[in-house]
C-alpha cells in the first residue's frame, strides 16, 4: 500500500511539473497543452513501449525449441504467479543484464542479454527471471514506462519554454518574466527526471522482494547480483539512457563518483543484496 501511494504521489508530481511548464509558456491555454502533449507521451508509451524497448536492445525472439530452458523456467514461473507467459527474447549485448516490457501481463515480453547468460548458472537465472516476471505482473513496466514518457514530455515543453523566453517577441513585461521561465525550464526536467529515478528506486525492491516469494529464496537473485553488479562495470553500457531504468542492473553502474550514486537509476546493488539474504523479503 504504501509504495503505491509513492507510485501516485511521484507520477502526480510529474504529471503536475507537465501542466507547470505549459503554463509558464502560454499561461492557462500553455498548461492545456502542457497537459495534452502529457496525455499524447503516455499513449505512445502505452502502446509502443514493447516495441521500442525490443527495438532499443536490438533483441530477437526465441521459441522454445531454440531456448528450452529459458522458456522451461519462465513458464514455471509464470505458473507460480498465475499469469500469461510472455514473449521471450535474447539481446546479443555483451553486458550482463536484462528487462521487462510491455503494458500489461498480457501483452509483456522478457529479454536477457547475451551476456548474462555467458555468467550465470540457470539458477541463478532463475532468481533474474523471477523479478522480471514480479515486474510484469506489478504492472510496473507500465508504471515507468508512463513516468519516462511525461519526464521526456517536460523535457520537450521545458525546451520550449527556454527558446521562448530567449527569442520571444518584445512587450513591457517580457524581461520580467524570462528569468523565472529559464529557471523553470531548466529545474523542472531536472525535478522530473530524479522523481522518474526515485520510482525506479522503490519498483527495484518491490520486484526483489516478489521474485524471492516465488521462488521462496532469495540467495539465487542475490548471487546473481553480486555478478551484474561486477559485470555491469566491465562492459560499456550500449543502452539508450532513457530505457536504463528497465535493467535489472544499471548500465551505467560503472560511472563513478558520489553524485552518479545520487543520480542512480537503481538503489545500492549492496542494499539489495543485503535485503534478500538477511530475509526482508518474507514479511
């Protein structure tokens, strides 16, 4: 109950930084549009997710004969949650990850990267499987996926507004006006985008405490992510920096510095780690 209250709290706060920065272009009629183009970000996102992020990875679909295991283990797994099975895919990426897409556990679809599956054993596989499938049926990539889309929306409106202000048409009031529009134009997509990260935050420890439900353990996930915590920092990331929040890992994990772990998509892989093994996940 209370990570979907910070759920609609934080996509609330984002939905509203939408209709702020519409306002601060065109004033009542800006924030109608700032609101609208809100609306037209999350279509898209709801309806093309899937295929944007399959298409991002460069992934291709594996039927059972291909990847028996794979499907043999997700199928289990979809099982034990009483849910569809989705469609299963393999990026040749090197780095050891993987995601979870689509907008409902319906239409979903699961992809590894190569290489994890040159690093892990199946069971630990099985323990990655398992929070990309508690993603699924968390709805959560349906979730991250509206939140990514309004937070690109700011983004375009907020650039909007800066070249507005900078090259709009003259008037008594213009200067008075130009720097509380730059200042906004400039902190909202900033406001938007680490609001984005804290939900991702929250989601990464709500799936890891699913996944060790299903499969009533959580060392496998916790071995599997002491590798991608290492693995993830020896290969350069080849991910589009808007889909980074979907990985079980951060791609990016291998940026250094305190303000890149303040910044992180994802919470401490030592965190998670900690919580799986001391038991968290069964309360």
């Amino acid at each position: 109950m209370m990570n979907n209250l910070k759920t609609a709290v934080i996509l609330a706060t984002i939905g509203g930084l939408m209709i702020v920065v519409g306002g601060a272009i065109g004033g009542t009629g800006g924030a109608a549009i700032g609101m609208g183009i809100g609306l037209v970000f999350v279509g898209g996102s709801y309806w093309f997710s899937d295929k944007l992020a399959i298409k991002s990875a460069k992934a291709v679909e594996v039927s059972e004969a291909q990847m028996p295991r794979y499907h043999a283990i997700v199928a289990d797994l979809c099982q034990r949650a009483d849910m569809p099975m989705p469609r299963l895919y393999v990026s040749p990426d090197p780095q050891p990850n993987a995601f979870a897409t689509g907008r409902s556990p319906n239409h979903a679809a699961v992809c590894v990267n190569q290489g994890i599956l040159d690093i892990l054993s199946w069971e630990e596989l099985q323990g990655v499987l398992a929070h990309e499938i508690s993603h699924v049926r968390n709805r959560d990539i349906l979730i991250s996926s509206v939140a990514a889309s309004v937070a690109m929306g700011i983004t375009f409106l907020a650039r909007m507004a800066m070249w507005g202000a900078m090259f709009g048409g003259g008037g008594r009031d213009r200067n008075d006006n130009v720097l509380g529009t730059l200042a906004l134009a400039i902190l909202a997509p900033v406001a938007a985008t680490f609001l984005q990260m804290a939900l991702s935050r929250n989601r990464e420890y709500e799936a890891d405490r699913r996944g060790a439900k299903l499969l009533g353990t959580g060392e496998p996930l916790a071995r599997a992510l002491e590798k991608l915590d290492r693995g993830v920092r020896q290969v350069a990331p080849s991910v589009n920096p808007a889909q980074a929040t979907a990985y079980i890992a951060n791609p990016f994990s291998g940026q250094r510095g305190q303000l890149a772990r303040f910044t992180a998509s994802h919470p401490p892989m030592e965190d998670r780690i900690a919580r799986l093994r001391s038991g968290e996940w069964q309360h």
